[in-house]
C-alpha cells in the first residue's frame, strides 16, 4: 500500500510517500516489493507512476487488509492508513486522471473516507473520489 502527497503548485509537482509491504513476508520479500512499487524494479510500475516519487519517507513492513468485492472496496494499515468506498460513480463518461491505475480498467468511486495518519502525512478526507482498480506488474523484459 502506498500513501503520499503532492503539491501541483510546487516545481515538478514530485509525490511524497511511505509504502506499506506486508509483514508477513521475510526482508528479502519486502525489499523485492519495495522495489516493484517504488519503480526500482521498472516495469509498469515505473511507466505508470513511480517516476513521480520524488521523496520516500519510509518503506514499513505492516498488517494490510484488503478487500476487492466490487463497490464495497476497502483498505486499511494497521490503524495508519484506511479507505473505504461508499458507492460507484455511475456515469458513461470516461474517468481518467493521474491516479495509478488507469492504465487497467476500473471503476470510479466516491470514498466513505480516506485516511493517513502516520507522520509526516497526517490527513482525512470524506465523500472524494476515488478509483478501484487491480494490480498488473510486468517487468520490462
């Protein structure tokens, strides 16, 4: 799970993050994750958004809930991190923006709530949108 920030007023608009990997894995697991998700390992990770990563607060190993039934989505780190979706975006309109993801299709949704409260990102939102989408990685060669 990846968590971060950015400010499009500030030059290069560069993410700030902290990614999650699973606990139960050994170190060389999470470091291989690590490098999958911060785009070291390239791929589409890379293509798709890693080369925004401008800052890596920190790489935790931590317990990640997840749950994919569709519109009931859900994701929670420990008590750091959690979203929740409160229902689909019903419309005939495509919905693309920078969210990872888009290269895949999906679903926009509006979140019960999202929230990060690990420092430095400290923040909670209600009602904003969202996208669901599943994961795809495939390396470059």
């Amino acid at each position: 799970m990846l968590a971060g920030t950015y400010n499009d007023d500030e030059p290069g608009a560069n993410w700030r993050v902290t990614l999650y990997v699973p606990e139960r894995g050994d170190e060389r697991q999470q470091k291989a994750l690590a490098d999958i998700f911060l785009g070291r390992a390239g791929g589409t990770t890379l293509k798709n958004f890693a080369r925004a990563i401008g800052e890596v607060y920190a790489v935790r190993p931590a317990h990640i809930e997840l749950e994919h039934t569709s519109n009931q989505e859900y994701m929670k780190v420990g008590d750091v991190v959690s979203a929740r979706t409160a229902n689909p975006v019903l419309s005939d309109e495509p919905v693309t923006c920078g969210i990872p993801g888009h290269d895949r299709p999906g679903q926009e949704i509006v979140a019960e709530s999202f929230r990060v409260g690990d420092h430095p990102l400290q923040w909670e939102f209600r009602g904003r949108c969202g996208f669901a989408v599943d994961f795809a990685y495939r390396s470059e060669a």
